[in-house]
C-alpha cells in the first residue's frame, strides 16, 4: 500500500494527515489530503482531554507554540452546576489522578472506609489539579508531583486558529494537499477507487479516510449504518463572548431547566455554547446571554445528532472523528474520539494482503471504545440531580449492560468494573460517580488491615502535601504571559 487518502475539513482533516504522515512516511506511504470548504464558526472551540499531548508529541507539535497560534488556553477539566446556583453544589471534574498510595495499597478504598468513619475530607481534596482549579491556578507536573500521582490537563483551542496551526505543520511533514468545493466518490465493488473533485483532479488511493463530520464517505457513498443514540438535546448554539480580567483555569458549565450552557475560556476570548431541545434559535440566544451573563456575539447553530457508525472500517473506507462516532458535547469528547481513531487506525494499519483481519480489529476495538465514552456520558445524564424537563429527557436515557453492572459495583464496594477498551482513568469515573451522589456501601477488605490511626495519618501528610504544592503554582494568567513571551 503506497497512497492514504483522507477526506475532511477544518481540525480533523490536518490532525489525521499530520499524525498518518508522522507514523506512515517511513513505511513509504504517501498521504494525501483533500479539505473540503471549512465550516467551523467563530465561537466553535476543541476542548482536548490530557491524552491529546501525546498524539501532539508524536506529530512534534509544541505546546507553547501551538497555543499562541491558536490562541487557546489550558484546562484542568470542568465544573458542572446549576445556571440558578441553587441545588447541590457543582460537580468539578478535574482531570488527574486522586490520592496516592496508602501503606502501598490504592488509595480509594481507605478514603472510603474513612468517610464511613466520619472523615471530613472530600475526594476533591486529594487531587492536586482540582485543589489547584478552586484555586485559580493551573498545575504544572513535576518530580515531587508525579511521586504523588497525576496531575494533567487539557487545552480549550480555538477551532479555527487549531485548524491553522495543524495545517501547516501537515504541510511541513510532506502532505499533499488538494483543495476542492465538492467530491464524488468513484466506486470500485464494494469499496472506493477514486475521489474525483470539482475540478476535475482525480485523487487515487488504496486506502481512503472519512474525517468528515457527516461521514460523507462511510455513510454518503458506501451507505454504511450509523446507529443514532438518545440525547436530550438536538441543538447548539456557539458563540464568542469577552475574556475577563483573569482567564479561568477550567471549563464552567450551567444546567438550566431548557439546557445547558458551557463557558470555555482561552487566551482571547470566552467561547460559549449553548445546548437545547424544543425552543426557537432566539429562544435559545436569549437563555444563553442570560446564563452566561456575557455579550455574544459571531453566533452559530447547529444539529446535535450523537451516534456511532455500524463498521467504522468499510471495505477500503475508515471512518475516524464524528464520521465513526459523534459523541453528545457536554463533556467535549469530540477530539478524545478522532484520536481513538486515529491510534487505533494507525496500530492496525493494513499490509499490504491482509486488510480484513485489521479491519475487523479496527472494528472490535473501536466499538469497545466509543462504548465506554458513551457510557461515561449516560452516567452522568441518568444520575445528574438537575430540575427541568431537559434533565428529565436525560434521566430517562437507557443504560447499558455495562453501565448498570459498574454502577452497581461501585456502589456496593466502590471498585470500578475493569473493561477492555476504556480509555478513561478509574479516577474519572470515581470523581463522576461520587459527586453525583453514588457513594460505596463497603470497601475492599484489604483496607481493614490498616489502623484507622495510621490512615488518617497519611490522609493528613496527602492533604499537607496537596495544600503546598497547589501554593507553588502560577496563575493561568501567568502561565499564558510566560508562553506569549517566549513567542
């Protein structure tokens, strides 16, 4: 095989060519990228979980650089709460691990035990980036940190100023661009020859990528099934808004009765979305000015329609990003999907003879991923506390076999149900979880081999620690200074 070619726009179509070129080009594989016209709006921002910083290191994206280009910004996670400020507190899901080893045994089972004896400390207590988020500050990992355990994060970056940024360094790393107003597919039995463009370019290939957020290839040319999931809401809304005086070091999101509306800081602006069901497009700008209490402005809608492709790898077609699964944007899974797919394709990529048996990985491994996502997702839906018709339609959302099984387990003994295809850290399914009310009913019984005593002994050393180094940490505002200097 000599020739990948991939189909797309905007920050999934030069994301997917840089990482293929980056991995391919010393098996001599040519990659080849044909961007459609782009249709990211102004306001429209990827909220990038921690994994993404490896694919980038891969490719040899700079961080610093990278979010000067784009303008963006970092995140420790987000905090999820009602618009009202009434109900329970907010939900802040900060990314990272929580606790550290106790007497050499993990760390959750001992925090439970000890909340069942009257400990006062929350699980957020324990994590260095939430500490860090309440308090303004962003956490830079280092030696004394990650003898602790994890402290990452993420970035909100500007879909068009990203999209810039990857195209040229997909450029740089050899790939040929073609650029074209429409496509047609060339069919050859079952698969696809040729992509031939507007202007007559006749683009071949052995392999072919569907990047494109309709599947305009998967789903438009081969017909391949895309299985629709239930969500409670079919529309969003995104827009700009002015940055503050202080960029925040996470993600605000604001439950009201209709929807929900998220606030994602970066460097220039506040990027804003709105989420809705059964409200007119005016309707829902007014309640999300209303929400966010900022003024909007570059405003776009658009369809929410989350759902997963039948066989992501068709024939010599493969969908990656929302063309194999689109996922609902309230927890920003968008950019997590396209790179599963693209380590996934990458891993599997075919020699040449032996395409079936790696598209059948490909597939298996891929319906395991999206399901664990999506899972994630209808947890928070089925066991969120919010009041409205909205939070309803979402408590309602079936639950998987899956799902059902790891929140029973959890709230029997507070163990996470190990699954083949997660791609996110017990961590967050425990801070999920927890703040949403599920607490353990019991613990491992290794727990019981410590003295109370000498557990709280080390829950007070954990939260000493947590407390001074959160206090050596620099604002995000003078993290962002520091890189805009470097520029």
């Amino acid at each position: 095989m000599s020739v990948v070619a991939i189909l797309g726009r905007d920050a999934p179509l030069w994301l997917t060519a840089a990482a293929l070129r980056r991995a391919l080009a010393p098996g001599g594989v040519e990659v080849c990228a044909v961007a459609l016209p782009g249709d990211a709006a102004p306001g429209d921002v990827w909220r990038a979980w921690p994994g993404i910083e490896a694919l980038h290191a891969r490719i040899g994206i700079d961080e610093a650089a990278l979010l000067r280009t784009a303008r963006g910004a970092f995140t420790l996670g987000q905090s999820i709460g009602d618009a009202s400020g009434a109900g329970q507190a907010p939900l802040l899901l900060a990314h990272g691990g929580i606790g550290t080893a106790v007497a050499g045994e993990d760390f959750f089972p001992h925090w439970v035990k000890a909340r069942h004896r009257g400990l006062g400390a929350g699980l957020d207590d324990f994590s260095l980036t939430a500490t860090a988020a309440r308090q303004g500050r962003l956490f830079l990992p280092d030696a004394a940190s990650a003898r602790y355990g994890r402290a990452d994060y993420g970035y909100h970056l500007p879909a068009a100023g990203y999209a810039k940024s990857l195209k040229a360094i997909a450029a740089h790393l050899g790939v040929r661009v073609f650029e074209a107003g429409a496509v047609a597919a060339e069919r050859d039995g079952a698969g696809i020859a040729a992509l031939r463009l507007d202007d007559g370019t006749r683009v071949e290939a052995a392999l072919f990528v569907d990047a494109t957020r309709e599947g305009a290839l998967l789903r438009g040319a081969l017909g391949e099934a895309f299985e629709g999931w239930d969500a409670p809401g079919d529309r969003m809304l995104t827009a700009l808004a002015p940055r503050g005086a202080t960029v925040p070091p996470c993600a605000e999101v604001r439950a009201g009765a209709d929807g929900w509306t998220g606030l994602y800081p970066a460097l220039t602006h506040v990027h804003v979305a709105h989420v809705w069901r059964d409200a007119s497009d005016e309707e829902a700008l007014r309640a999300a000015a209303a929400a966010s209490g900022l003024e909007l402005e570059a405003v776009a809608v658009r369809g929410v329609a989350p759902g997963a492709a039948s066989r992501p790898w068709t024939a010599n077609v493969v969908g990656v990003g929302e063309a194999a699964a689109a996922f609902d944007p309230l927890h920003g899974f968008a950019l997590h999907g396209l790179q599963l797919g693209l380590v996934h394709l990458i891993a599997c990529f075919p020699a040449d003879g032996a395409m079936a048996a790696r598209r059948a990985e490909y597939n298996r491994l891929m319906t395991m991923h999206v399901a664990r996502v999506r899972d994630f997702e209808v947890a928070y839906f089925a066991l969120q506390r919010h009041a409205g018709a909205f939070w309803d339609t979402a408590r309602a959302l079936p639950r998987s076999v899956e799902l059902a099984h790891l929140i029973a387990l959890f709230r029997a003994r507070g163990e996470i149900a190990p699954q083949e295809g997660e791609s996110l850290p017990p961590d967050a399914w425990r801070a999920l979880l927890t703040g949403l009310g599920v607490v353990p009913e019991g613990w491992r019984p290794s727990a019981d081999r410590l003295a109370d005593e000498t557990a709280a002994a080390h829950f007070r050393a954990m939260l000493g620690f947590v407390r001074e180094q959160v206090l050596r940490q620099p604002t995000h505002d003078a993290m962002l200074a520091r890189i805009a200097r470097r520029g």
